[in-house]
C-alpha cells in the first residue's frame, strides 16, 4: 500500500478534502484563504489541497522552498 492509497481511505484526508475541518485563516498576496494545505512531492495528482514541490527550481527563493 502506498501513500495515496493511504489517503484515498482517510476519514481525516476527506474531511480535509470537503472543508468541513481544520479552517485556516491566512492571507498570501493579499488573498484571503481558510482551507488546509498538505505538502507533498510530485506524484500526488493536482489538488488544491496540495503543495508540491518545484521540479526545476531556478530563484534562490524557489531553490529555498525546493530543498525545504
């Protein structure tokens, strides 16, 4: 079984997923948002839940958030 196997049956994944848990109020750009984000790499498909990585970071701040 491999993560996205895992998530796929997580009653704490799908309540993440329907925003109906874990509100978070923060504001990027001087966009507002309230939902949570998940860091993962680049397997996982393309979800507004998901944070993934940059596969050719070429900005120190892009190489920053790559390597972290």
């Amino acid at each position: 079984m491999n993560d996205l196997n895992v998530l796929d049956r997580s009653p704490f994944f799908r309540r993440i997923l329907s925003s109906g848990w874990c509100r978070v109020k923060t504001t990027i750009n001087g966009n507002d948002y309230d939902s949570a984000y998940v860091l993962v790499d680049n397997i996982y498909p393309e979800l507004t839940v998901f944070v993934r990585g940059i596969k050719h970071p070429g900005s120190p701040q892009a190489k920053l958030f790559s390597q972290m």
